[in-house]
C-alpha cells in the first residue's frame, strides 16, 4: 500500500511518498516535531488522516485509565483505620 505525507511550511507544501505505513507515521511525527504545519498522511484509498489519528489505526486507541475508587477516599480510609 502507497502512503504520503503532506506538510506545509510558510507557503512551501512538501510531499513524501512511503510503502509502509511505520515509514509514513516516523516522516509524520519528524516533520511535526520540525515545526511544519499541517501535516497529513493520505492512503492508497484517499482517506486523510492526521498523525495522532493513524497512530491510533496502527497501534489502536491508547487505554484509558479509570480508577475504581478516589484516591482521597483510600488516604480517607486507611487513616480512621
């Protein structure tokens, strides 16, 4: 599959073209960190996806920690014990 990676700076636009979708997140990611603007990854397909978004294709969704109990309630608790 055929990916590139969009990003502006000032009024240059650049364009790289990746076979992996590992090569065309690092690109991505590189290119933010280097302070461009707009940064885009466009697969074979034409969907349009920011970086954290095909991050998140590539690896799924990052979990979410939810705590069962507020951490003032244990401290609470274990004090009056």
């Amino acid at each position: 599959m055929s990916f590139t990676v969009r990003a502006r700076v000032s009024a240059r636009q650049f364009s790289f073209q990746h076979l992996s979708m590992l090569g065309a997140l690092d690109q991505s990611l590189t290119l933010l960190s280097a302070g461009m603007s707009d940064v885009r990854i466009v697969d074979a397909n034409g969907r349009i996806f920011s970086p954290t978004s095909f991050h998140q294709v590539l690896f799924g969704a990052a979990p979410v920690a939810t705590p069962t109990v507020n951490a003032a309630a244990q401290i609470s608790a274990k004090l009056a014990a």
